[in-house]
C-alpha cells in the first residue's frame, strides 16, 4: 500500500511541490480541472520521467499499480482491439473453492510475514540507533580528545564512520603492549609529521693525551742546575737558576758578561756554566716546552671542535644534544683551559717552579657523556628512519591499543548490545526468508491453479451483461480473432469501435478497467494483489451513467474495506462535485470512515498546492422537500425528486425499520434488479445532498419513472407496500395500526 507520494518540478508542481502523507485504503482528491490531477496519475503508471517525484510503500512492499486515465483508454482502445482479462471462468466450484482457500493461506503467510519485516525494521531501526550513538560518543570522547596529538595514527579513519569501524576492529584484533601516554607522545614527535632524515652522529670526544700531559710529574718538578759546580751553591742561595738561565742566552763570543757588561766571562766561567746547566737541565727544559706546546695545540682545537659542535647543534631543529647543559660544561672548559695557559707559561719561564694544572677531565667526562647520550639519541632516531614504515605502524598500533585500553568499558557495553541485536536480527532475517519461501512456493501454486483454469470469456461476459443491464444494448464485447483479445461489435455483426460515442467508448474502457482490477492481463497475474488510481472515470458520460460507475466504485470500495478480493487500496481523482459526494457517500448514518481520507487539489496562480482533510468530507450540502411533492405529476425537477426518496428510505427504512442499503438491495432476486436498486439509491443519496447550478443532468421523464417504479418495489418487497399506498394517496383503505406494528 502506498503511504506517500511527492510530486514536485514537473508541470503545475514547483520545487516544493506537494506531500499526500498519511494515505488510507480508500483515498479521494478532489481538484478542478487544470490543477495537477492527471499529473498524480500518470506519475503513478510510470515514474520514468518524473524524476523529483516519489512514492512510500508500507514495509517497502510494491504492489502492483492499475491507473484509470485519458491515457488508459489510449493505451487499451487507440488500435481496435482490447486486451483480454483473464479470470477464473472456466474452473469448477472445486477448483475455484482450492484456489480461494489457497489464497487466503497466502494472505495469512504474507501478514505473518509482513509482521516480522516490521518487527525487523525495529530491531535494524534500534541496531542503527545504537551504532550512530556510539559513532557520536568515540567521535566525541576519543577522536576529538586525540585528534591533535595522535591524528596521524587516525589516517584512513576521519570519518565519524570510518573511525567507529577501525576502533572495533582494533579491539577485537590489537595485541600491542600497553605504552604510557608519554611513551607515545614523544615517539609521536619523531615519526608523525614529516618524513624523518638519518642525523650524523657526533665526533667521539677523546681526551686521553690531554689529562696525561696534565698528569706528567715535570709540573711540579724544580728544575735547577748541577749542584757540585762551584757556582752552584751562589745560584742556588740566591735562588736565581731561571734568571742565570735565561742570562747564558747572551753570552757573546768574547768575554763580556751580559750582566754587568764587563770583561768578567772566562773560559773557566763559562765552563761551570755549562756545567750547572747540564744535559739533564736542558732536557727537562725541552720536556716542558714540548708538552705545553703539545696540550696548548691540543686544548686549542678541542675547543675549537666543541664549539663549532655548539654553533651546528643550536641551529639544528632535530639536535639530540642537550644543548644547555652542553654551553654551560663548554663555558667551563674554556675558563680552565685559559687559566692553564697561564700556569704553562709560567712554568716555561721559571723551570725551578713547581705548577699544578687544573684538572679539566671533569668537565670533558661531562661533555663526553652529553655526547654520548646524544649519539645513543641519534643511533635511535636513525634506527626508526632506516625502519620508518615498520616504526610508523607499530607506534600507530600502540596508540589504538592505548585508547582501546582507555575506553574499554564503553566498548565492550556497545559491542554485548549490539551483538545481541544482531543475533536476534539474524534470526528475525532467517524466520522472514523462509517465510518469503513459503509465500513463493505457494503463490507459483496459485499461479499454476490458476493458469489452468483461466479464461476471457467470463470478462466478456460481464462487460455485455453490464451493458445491457444499463441500456446499452446496440453493441457487446466479441472475442478477436487474434486470442487473447476483444473487439466491439454491433448486432449485425460489424465493427463498432469507430462508430461509438465518446460516452459508449468511456463507459467500455471503464467497464474493461474494472476486469482488469478484478481478474489479470495473463494466467499469472489473476490473483496478483494491485492498487487502483482511478482520474475522473465519469467524462463524457451523462447523468445517468454517472450513477451507475459510482456504484461499481462503491462495490468495489466495499471489497476493500472488508480486505476481501486482491484490491488493496484505491485512490480516486475526480473534478466532478456530483460524483465525489456520490461516490465517497458512506450511508446515512456513518458520518466518519477510519479506512478513509479526503483531500482538495488547488491551484494557486502557477502551482498547485494541496490540503488535508483526513476523514471528513469536505464536499458537504443538504436540504430538505415536502412529501406531497412526490405525488405531484408536474414535478421534473430531479433535485425534488432525489430527495423525497432520499428522505423516504432514510427515515423509514434505516432509522425506524433500521434497514441499510444492503438490505434493501437484497430483497431483488435478480443480478440486474440489484444493480438497477443499487444505482437508485445512489442517485437519489447523490440528490439528497447537493444542489449545483452548474451541473447538467440529462434527466427524461421516463427515467424518473424507472426509478420511481424501483422505488415503488422496495416498499412492496419489504411488505411496506401499505405505506407506499398510503403516503402517495393511491388507497384510502390502509389500516395505519396494522401498518404501524409492521414497521
């Protein structure tokens, strides 16, 4: 059944369009013409090219669409032939009896069926609910939270979708070792952001050369002369060896002394000069001149080195050397190693004096560790380069596991409940497919039933009984030569299609419509359920025609009403007032219909817009006439007429003798009798509810007779006949007592 329909930008219908929502089993919209009727229906037949527009099924269950249109009757009479419908003409009571009971064994599996479809949509609906729950929460709770710090690790998963699914699948999947957060985070710093470079190691630091010249004992030696020369006792006493020494430099070829610059040097002198000043003397003299030259040269590039090491590793982003602890131990170095310069010095221009070095290994064993520290910093760094991808994913699954780890709770909640509904979905979804098994097996039966004891006759049949009953009896339906199809003959045999009135070929083609609503186009389809959209069926016909197909539209609104036959739902489009308010009657006494909706189209200038009136009938009027007008012969007027037997049959038959419609109808004992008494009391209920000046009724005198005849029987065949008499003056014999006690 279809619960909604939209139509919008296409003909009358803007971009907003319109919504017939809450759509029932019988359904009537009522429009003037020119307002969008004919576009809802040929929407209906085929909705290839209305691309905005769109239709809602109950429980996603299409049904097939029969449409009543203009175009129908193009499509089914523009060629001179007729497709025939099949119905069950041909089976025994038996066979008909089998396939009926089948049937309604089919409708039995396809409620149960669409009970648990629905009961399934629940649980899909309460399974999707649960997971958009938890897609908002981890979106919220977890990926906002980490989106800053851990958002590289979250590629391929930035959808709120995307990433629900990749926590699930790390939580039943992930053996990682759980890492701290700061573990994470500075691994993060590494290997997340750009693409990390290999960084050079730091020279090694060796300072072995250097603390074994510090340590060497000629520091702290006094180096003096020769103690037995003869002189040696003066230099000694006057403590001046360095100041001697550094004299002999100037001692010249002849004999001055360079001292007080007299003729005093001798030979003798110069000897014991020599000889104070021996080999073991200058040796140690040598000694220190070279291992003050050798630590000077060393200390000098070391530090050297160590700050074009300070100047490289401050302008390095990546550097892994603590920098500020690096300066401040360098600034140190720098201090002792000049004050070591003095002491070098010092020792060099007085041997005799005994010097003790600042011992810098303190400060170049902290260097050294900084830099080792750093080169082990490095040698990781380059170890996660040389294996960046293996590196990149392990930390990536470290930090699912960390976060899983995190929200273990909440996940393992979602994961019991979700589980649970999809245990009990999975078992709704097995139950519901054997069931649509057991529907197809059984409708393939029905089908194959069927199709053995279809034919077309009876369809021709009950068309030419229809139109005889109605007084069209110039013309019936024949069967084609070609099977499967029908033509229109006249009584002499001849073909009538091109002869018809427009109301003959209008009341035909509905007649045909509505054996094809009853029965199928194939064997196949006989038994199939359908929807019937039904667009003003009554153009070009006269008044009393109208009736008539309001009456078979009421037959068939019935059916629905009660779920009997394979006509599901019906929507009836109708611009004609008469029509609507015939058709849409219910009785006298039923004001409302819960199986029922009313709606008016308008169009508004351009567009075409629609309102709602749910069960109430907005097309309403009513009015009363005297009695004593039935009795007079000058009375034409149909209006007067209609509405004394409306007044009659309501008052006296359904309020005092409360007798409905059908009853009455019953009391005929033919088909045709029926249907003639059927179309009067729709004609007379059309009448007793509105009047309208613009509507044309072709009304002859001895139609009005037909009916009153009709009317006339309904009394006599409900043994009311005496009030019949009574009312209409026809005998002044009626016992009212006795007549009062019947009723």
């Amino acid at each position: 059944m279809i619960e909604q329909i939209e139509i919008k930008r296409v003909a009358s219908y803007d971009q907003t369009g319109i919504q017939i929502t809450n759509l029932k089993k019988i359904n009537f919209i009522y429009g003037a013409n020119g307002c969008g009727k004919t576009t809802i229906s040929n929407f209906l037949y085929d909705e290839t090219n209305f691309e905005n527009c769109s239709t809602n099924w109950k429980n996603s269950q299409e049904l097939k669409t029969l449409v009543y249109n203009k175009e129908f009757r193009l499509r089914n009479f523009g060629n001179g032939k007729i497709g025939g419908v099949f119905t069950l003409g041909e089976a025994t009571t038996e066979q008909i009896a089998v396939i009926n009971q089948k049937v309604e064994e089919l409708k039995i599996i396809k409620a149960d069926g669409l009970k648990k479809r629905e009961t399934l949509n629940t649980q899909i609906l309460k399974k999707e609910n649960l997971e958009n729950e938890f897609k908002e929460t981890t979106w919220t709770k977890i990926y906002k939270k980490y989106e800053i710090t851990f958002k590289e690790a979250f590629t391929g998963s930035l959808q709120k979708e995307s990433f629900k699914n990749k926590l699930l699948t790390e939580f039943s999947s992930n053996t990682k070792t759980l890492s701290s957060i700061e573990e994470l985070k500075e691994k993060a710093k590494t290997i997340f952001g750009k693409v990390p470079q290999n960084i050079t190691p730091i020279n090694t630091i060796t300072f072995d050369r250097i603390i074994e010249i510090e340590n060497n004992p000629i520091w702290k030696k006094v180096i003096v002369g020769k103690a037995d020369v003869d002189i040696a006792k003066l230099i000694q006493k006057l403590n001046i060896n360095d100041w001697v020494n550094q004299g002999r430099n100037y001692i010249q070829e002849d004999n001055t002394c360079p001292f007080c610059q007299q003729e005093t040097i001798s030979e003798d002198f110069k000897k014991q000069l020599e000889d104070y000043f021996d080999e073991t003397y200058l040796s140690d003299l040598n000694t220190i001149k070279t291992l003050k030259e050798e630590y000077n040269s060393l200390m000098n590039n070391f530090v050297n080195e160590l700050n074009n090491l300070e100047t490289n590793q401050k302008s390095f982003p990546d550097t892994k050397l603590n920098i500020d602890r690096f300066s401040a131990f360098l600034k140190t170095l720098i201090g002792q190693n000049t004050a070591n310069g003095e002491y070098l010095n010092n020792k060099t221009k007085e041997p005799s004096r005994s010097i003790e070095l600042i011992s810098v290994k303190e400060q170049l064993d902290l260097i050294a560790d900084l830099v080792l520290s750093a080169n082990t910093e490095i040698t990781k760094h380059n170890n996660i380069v040389t294996n960046f991808t293996t590196e990149k994913l392990s930390l990536t699954q470290s930090i699912w596991k960390y976060i899983i780890e995190e929200f273990r709770t909440d996940i393992t909640k979602f994961n019991t409940e979700n589980n649970g509904l999809l245990t009990g979905n999975t078992a709704l979804q097995g139950q519901l497919t054997t069931k649509l098994k057991e529907f197809s097996d059984l409708d393939i039966e029905i089908k194959n039933l069927s199709k053995n004891v279809t034919s077309i006759q009876p369809t021709i049949n009950e068309i030419n009984r229809l139109l005889k009953s109605y007084g069209f009896l110039s013309f019936e339906i024949v069967p084609s030569l070609e099977e499967g199809f029908y033509q229109i003959q006249r009584e002499d045999g001849t073909i009538a299609e091109a002869t018809l009135s427009e109301g003959e070929i209008t009341f035909i083609t509905f007649l045909y419509y509505l054996q094809l609503a009853k029965g199928g186009s194939s064997e196949e389809t006989v038994n199939d359920e359908r929807i019937l959209v039904i667009d003003d069926p009554i153009s070009s016909l006269d008044s009393n025609v109208l009736f008539v197909v309001s009456t078979l539209i009421k037959d068939i609104i019935k059916s629905i009403k009660s779920d009997a036959g394979n006509i599901k739902q019906i929507i009836l489009l109708t611009h004609n007032v008469y029509f609507h308010k015939e058709v849409s009657f219910i009785d006298g006494r039923t004001k409302f219909c819960a199986k029922t909706n009313f709606w008016i189209l308008r169009k508004n200038e351009k567009f075409t817009n629609i309102q709602s009136f749910n069960m109430e009938n907005p097309i309403k009027s009513s009015y009363e006439l005297l009695w004593q007008e039935l009795k007079n012969e000058n009375v034409k007027s149909s209006v007067t007429v209609q509405n004394i037997m409306r007044r009659i049959i309501e008052n006296y038959f359904k309020l005092l003798g409360k007798y409905g419609d059908d009853d009455l109808i019953q009391k005929f004992t033919t088909k045709e009798e029926q249907e003639i008494c059927s179309s009067l009391i729709s004609w007379i209920n059309d009448g007793s509810h509105s009047i309208n000046d613009d509507l044309f009724v072709e009304l002859q005198d001895r139609t009005i007779e037909n009916y009153k005849k009709v009317f006339k029987d309904i009394f006599i065949l409900t043994n009311h006949e005496g009030h019949f008499n009574m009312m209409m003056g026809i005998s002044e014999l009626i016992n009212l007592e006795e007549e009062t006690s019947v009723v």
